[in-house]
C-alpha cells in the first residue's frame, strides 16, 4: 500500500513549475490536536528536487493537509460537520459545539459559522459540479441549504466535510 502511495507522489505534478517525477516526501505538518496535545499530523511537506542527476525541479516545497483537517482551524472534519448538523437542527450557534472534545474560547462558534458563511458560494460552486442544483428547501437561510446539499451530495459520507476535501482536492474553507 504504502508502495502505491509513492507511486502516486512521484507521477504527481509539482504545483509550482508542472513537472512530474520529482516530488519527495520532506516532512510532517504537525499542529494541535484534541484537547491541545501537540505532535498532531495534520499533513505531510512535499519537496521538488532539483538535485543528483537529470532533476529539473524547481527546489521549493509545498504543503498537502489530510482531508479530516480543516486549514487554518485546529478543530477536525467531523467535529465541524457534527456542529454543522446541529446549527441546521435548530441549535443556536454557541450550543452548536457543546459536547465536543475540544476545549474552545466564547468565541471560537461564532468565528467558525462566520467563516463558514463566507466560504458558502465557494462550497456550493463546488456542490453544483458534483450534483447540480440543490433540491427545493423550505429554508430561506442559504446558509442552512448549504449544509443540507452538502448532506444530500455526500450522502453515504460520515462527514461530508471530509469527503467534500477528498473529492474536489480543495480546502473546505478557501480563506
């Protein structure tokens, strides 16, 4: 399996000069995790050799995030999407991450779903690709719609989040 990865990560492209068969695994993104445990993967440090024989990479290094982290958040996939459920229930916002297993700050939930509204037209854009438009809602809240398409798109998916980052190879928020 793991044979299989490199194979992977060898014919990819490098994202800064397009060219194929130079990318090396260079190291970890570690980060916090639950409960503020440092030492965390939350991704891997990719490198495109420009070094030893007939190697034309350009010599910089990117980053790939696993697709059960959200970028610039220390809060996982499933936790997001399980606040996501609650807040389309009805919930208010600042009960939406109640039973969590991290500790977050008064406001840390109403950052998030900030975060979240901002980033709805970038999901749905990548929603309607993969389904179309949505189904008729009773919702007048685009942002409730959102997360009920997100449902209806991934509907085998334990956490759409994840598998929304492992289909379309995008963070799931772009800023």
């Amino acid at each position: 399996m793991f044979q299989n990865k490199l194979w992977i990560i060898r014919s990819s492209l490098c994202p800064h000069c397009n060219v194929v068969g130079n990318l090396i695994l260079h190291g970890f993104l570690i980060g916090y995790g639950e409960d503020d445990q440092p030492g965390f993967h939350r991704g891997r440090r990719m490198y495109c050799s420009n070094r030893g024989n007939n190697k034309t990479g350009c010599g910089k290094t990117f980053s790939i995030l696993y697709s059960d982290c959200i970028k610039h958040f220390s809060i996982r996939a499933k936790e997001l999407w399980s606040a996501l459920r609650n807040i389309a229930t009805g919930v208010p916002v600042y009960k939406a991450f109640e039973g969590s297993s991290y500790r977050f700050s008064e406001s840390f939930p109403y950052s998030l779903w900030r975060t979240f509204k901002l980033n709805c037209s970038h999901i749905r854009s990548y929603l309607d690709k993969k389904r179309g438009p949505p189904d008729c809602c009773p919702e007048s809240c685009h942002h409730i719609t959102t997360i009920l398409d997100l449902e209806q798109t991934f509907p085998d998916s334990k956490c759409p989040v994840s598998t929304f980052q492992e289909s379309n190879n995008v963070p799931f928020f772009k800023s």
